[in-house]
C-alpha cells in the first residue's frame, strides 16, 4: 500500500494505519512518531508499517518486561504472553545461577531473567545468524551467544551445572503456519514458528537432551499451545524430569516445567 507524505500530525499518520488495517493504529501512531527524527523518516516508517512490516521491526526494537530489546528482519519477535515463562524461572532461579536460553532469537528471555535475579553465567544458543547476531547486541557483556542447532554450539563445561534451561521452542504444527498472521508468517523466521506435526518435535528434542545438562534440582522452561499440554508433561516425564504446569489466563501462556532430581 502506498502512503502519501504526511505531516507530522498524529492523526493523519492514525488513518494511514487504519487503512492499512492496523487494529492499534492510536498506540503504534504515537511510536511511530516519538521514533521518527523528521517528517520524511516519519513517511518512510508508516509506508514500512502499512506494507505490513511488523511495528517492532519498523521501530527496531520490541518492549519485554519493561525493557527494549533490538530485533530486526529475521529476528522473532518477543511475545508478552512469554514474560510468564521469564516470571516463573525468576521464581525457581537459585542465587548466582547458570541461566541457558536456547532458541534465543533476541536474546530478551536470558537477559531479562538475568535482570530479574543474580544470575552468575548467562548463555544463550540460536541457529539463526541474524538471531544471533541481534542476541549478541542484547545480551552485551551479561553472558555469551553462540551459533548453532540447540544444545551443539555449549561449552561441555556446562553439562550437570545449568540451573534454569529456558526454551522458548517452536510449538506451532505445521499445518498451521500458514493460518498465522502475515506479520509472523512472512517476516518471522519459519524455523522459529514450526514445531513439526504435532508442534513438539523440536521440544521432544530438548528434553531428551535436558538432564545432561540441568544441574540437580534445575529446571527447563518451555512454553506450549493449552491443547499440548498434556503431551508436554508426556515428553518431560518421559525424559526423566519432574513435569508441572502452570497457566496464566492473563496472557493466554502456559509454561510447562520439568525439574531433574536433586542427588540425595
């Protein structure tokens, strides 16, 4: 779609948004305004926006409990509904931990559960280069990021120490990519959306992998569509870790848990 140059008044650039059938046009107006340094660079923005870029591209960053992170083309974009998963491994962290993000995209989950409590060793791990490379942007010197398919690129001296694992996996089935909004669809990584099959195959992966790496007593975080929470906790068991669940209806997230034994 083709914007016409606008003036800097909001509320033109609210009926440019609308027309592109943007459903915040108020909300993102006002961020497209506050990060545009001139009416052209406005211009450039909203037409980015209305093509169908996602806000948080077009604006470089996207907001994760109460921080920015930088994301850019190929990079997947935080969910808020996510903070929930961050929320509950805050709560299981134990003082000057050993934090694992995998699937990192961003890099926002690590950096935000480091945020949250003591973390000794922050390290997070995504194939995507572009990931990666935004991830290394964010994490800055918090902790390393390395390249490679889930848990490959570690330093071994990481197996039996990690105390929170956060997985942020793909857990959309196949069939279903293409019913996902053209925003994640077109402009998001499909390795970072398609789950396989049933929309677990990468989160079976991780968790016959999980106890090599989990220290006693820690903890891997993945997060799961309401309907497959009963095969995750199927997955978890079967792995040897300890499975829960825990749901907030607030932000439509489930988090499945599963915990590896303590050595007695």
């Amino acid at each position: 779609m083709s914007v016409h140059p606008i003036s800097t008044t909001l509320s033109t650039t609210v009926l440019a948004l609308r027309r592109a059938g943007c459903v915040f046009a108020e909300d993102e107006a006002v961020l497209l305004h506050e990060a545009a340094a001139s009416p052209d660079e406005l211009s450039v923005l909203v037409e980015r926006r209305a093509a169908g870029l996602p806000l948080e591209h077009v604006l470089g960053w996207a907001e994760f409990r109460g921080r920015r992170f930088a994301v850019g083309t190929g990079v997947f974009v935080p969910r808020r509904r996510t903070e929930f998963l961050v929320a509950q491994a805050a709560a299981l962290a134990p003082r000057r931990s050993v934090v694992v993000d995998l699937c990192c995209g961003s890099g926002a989950l690590g950096v935000a559960l480091a945020a949250a409590s003591d973390t000794a060793e922050l390290h997070a791990c995504d194939v995507e280069p572009a990931a990666v490379r935004c991830a290394r942007r964010n994490v800055g010197g918090l902790g390393e990021v390395y390249e490679g398919d889930l848990f490959d690129p570690l330093p071994a001296r990481l197996r039996g120490r990690v105390d929170v694992l956060l997985a942020n996996v793909p857990y959309v089935p196949t069939a279903d990519v293409e019913l996902l909004p053209a925003e994640a669809r077109v402009h998001e990584p499909r390795v970072a959306l398609d789950g396989g099959g049933d929309g677990l195959d990468v989160m079976r992966r991780v968790a016959a992998e999980a106890p090599e790496w989990l220290a006693p007593g820690g903890s891997l975080l993945v997060e799961a569509g309401e309907r497959q929470r009963g095969t995750a906790v199927g997955i978890l068991r079967a792995a040897g870790l300890t499975p829960r669940v825990l749901v907030s209806e607030e932000l439509y997230a489930t988090v499945v848990i599963g915990t590896a034994r303590r050595v007695t």
